[in-house]
C-alpha cells in the first residue's frame, strides 16, 4: 500500500540527483561527439540575420513546394485570381 505521508528517507533525493547527473552527462557528450568542427555564428547583415559557417548544407533543409499562383474560389466558374 502507498504512502499518504511524505517519505523522510533521503532515497527519492539521491535517485534524482543521479538521474539529472546521467543525463547532463549524456547531453555534453552528445554535443561534444557531433562531428562538427566549427559551430558557426549569426551576423546582421543589412537587417537580416545570417548563420555563417557551421555543418548545416542548403542541401540537407526541406524544401517545401511552391503554392500554385493562380486560385479559383471553390465552385465558381470565375478566372483565377492572382496573388
């Protein structure tokens, strides 16, 4: 049967701490074994903010298909609006 009482014991507190401790280890060791050799950083280039440099490729973003341009109201027999 469950306790209703807190529990005094200091076990719930170690467990914790051992489980936030495994998993900051576990996330600079990510960051650490990447593979990239230079992170990059962000310019301000005429009012638009760039990434320079880093290990991301044009090629490896999704490219998401165009909109078509002309669009014809549902059930209308009317010419294609431009947009």
């Amino acid at each position: 049967m469950t306790r209703l009482t807190p529990t005094t014991s200091a076990f719930p507190l170690v467990t914790g701490i051992v489980a936030a401790a495994a998993l900051s280890g576990a996330a600079v060791l990510a960051v650490l074994n990447s593979g990239c050799d230079e992170p990059g950083a962000y310019r301000s280039n005429d009012g638009v903010v760039e990434l320079i440099g880093g290990c991301l490729k044009s090629d490896d973003l999704p490219v998401s298909p165009r909109h078509p341009t002309d669009v014809r109201p549902l059930g209308s027999n009317e010419p294609a609006m431009e947009r």
